[in-house]
C-alpha cells in the first residue's frame, strides 16, 4: 500500500528513531535518516525536502539524473547519495550528481572513481560495501577482504572512504551481519555506518548505525 501522507511517516520514524538511539545509549543526532526514493516521483519528495529532509538516497544513476538536478536547484544543501549498484563507466556521471557514493564494491569501480577524481580534482565522500552474507548475488567486497581493499583504496588510490555500508540476506536474523560491519569499521577507523532498513532499522541503530535507509516506511510498498 502506498502512504499518503509521507512527511507524517517521517516525522513518526524520526521520533522512534530518537527512541531507539536513547535507549541504545546514543545521541538521536548521531542516528541520520536517508530516505531510500526510488521509484518515487518529484511529487512525492517534494513536501519532504520542504519539511527539512536532506538526506537522499538512489539507485539508478539514470533515475537520480531525471529527478534529482531540478530539486537541487531549489535545495542547494541536499545530500544526495548513491545506494544502488554502481557501473564504472557511469562514475563520471555519479560524480555530478552524488555527495556521497555508498557502494564503492570492487576493484575496477575504486580505480574508476579514482581516475574521475584526478580528472575533475574532487571526490564525493565514500562507503565501502561490504557483503556481509557472501551472497553472489549482491555486491560488495567479502568480508575477509575488507581491511585490504579499504587500505587500498584509502592508501594507494587517496579515495575520501569514511564508512561502510552492508545490505543483510533477506532471510535470517541481520544482527550478526549489523555487528560484523561495526567491528570492521571499528577496526579500520571509519566513522560512517550505513546499515538498516525499514524491516530492520531499530536493531541497526542498537548495533551502530550513523546512517539507516528507509523507503517503504515512508512511501509505503513500492
Ligand atoms: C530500497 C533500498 C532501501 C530501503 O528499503 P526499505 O525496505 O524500503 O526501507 C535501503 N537500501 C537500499 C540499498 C535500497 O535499495
């Protein structure tokens, strides 16, 4: 079913989001809520960019470039990030549209994006994804080839990495998936933990998350 009235979901999310981060001991600041609008048109987003929604994500560079250039315009300080899949040849692309590219999976994107940011001298801020389930079908590098394809990324190519991003199996408990994204994030000292969805979200924040990605709590079923 689709919510009518999305600003009332969020401002409902928000609250128990600010529950959640209270009862895990945290400050409800350090909880940010990036809502997941694909599929959604500019009318849908439109009224929460109004009611102080900054955070965007997408997951198509081609969606993101229809939708989001005119809602920037009248939203300069909108924080729009890439939580889709990335193909390398589309980096040139993400780099005009995206602030924060969250789906840095393997070898051949990070040497794209690095060649994009020697070229136009800058660098959206970056999250590598981890697949923390081994699952083929999903991207990220595997988690006992995290801290090298990090160190690499961080040292070799001098890419502004500052946190980790996971997408848990579908079935099964996502806590452990939760904990080990903290603990290597913990360990190579990145700060951004972007992990939780709408299903999920409160166990996120218990476990660390800086970062939870909601749609259909907001939007509804898509
Ligand atoms: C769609 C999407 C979300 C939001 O999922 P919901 O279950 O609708 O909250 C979060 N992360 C990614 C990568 C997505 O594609």
């Amino acid at each position: 079913m689709q919510v009518d009235d999305p600003v009332a979901a969020y401002r409902k999310l928000r609250s128990e989001v600010d529950r959640y981060a209270h009862a895990a001991g945290r400050d409800p600041a350090g909880v940010e809520i990036v809502i997941a609008s694909k599929t959604q048109g500019a009318d849908r987003i439109d009224p929460l960019l109004v009611e102080g929604c900054r955070a965007f994500g997408e997951n198509r560079v081609q969606e993101a470039a229809e939708k989001w250039p005119a809602l920037r315009e009248r939203t300069p300080d909108l924080e729009l990030r890439m939580i889709g899949r990335l193909q390398s040849n589309k980096a040139p692309q993400a780099f005009q549209l995206f602030d924060v590219i969250e789906t840095v999976d393997r070898e051949s994107l990070a040497l794209a994006i690095a060649r994009e940011a020697q070229k136009t001298g800058r660098c959206p801020a970056l999250y590598v994804q981890v697949n923390t389930g081994c699952e083929p079908q999903k991207g990220g590098v595997l988690p006992n080839q995290a801290d090298a394809f990090i160190a690499r990324c961080r040292t070799e190519l001098e890419l502004p990495v500052i946190g980790l991003m996971c997408i848990p199996p579908s079935e099964g408990h996502a806590s452990p998936h939760f904990a080990m994204l903290a603990q290597i994030a913990r360990r190579n000292g990145l700060a951004d933990l972007s992990m939780g969805m709408s299903a999920d979200y409160p166990l996120a924040i218990q476990l660390g998350a800086t970062h939870v990605r909601l749609g259909s709590a907001i939007f509804g079923e898509r």
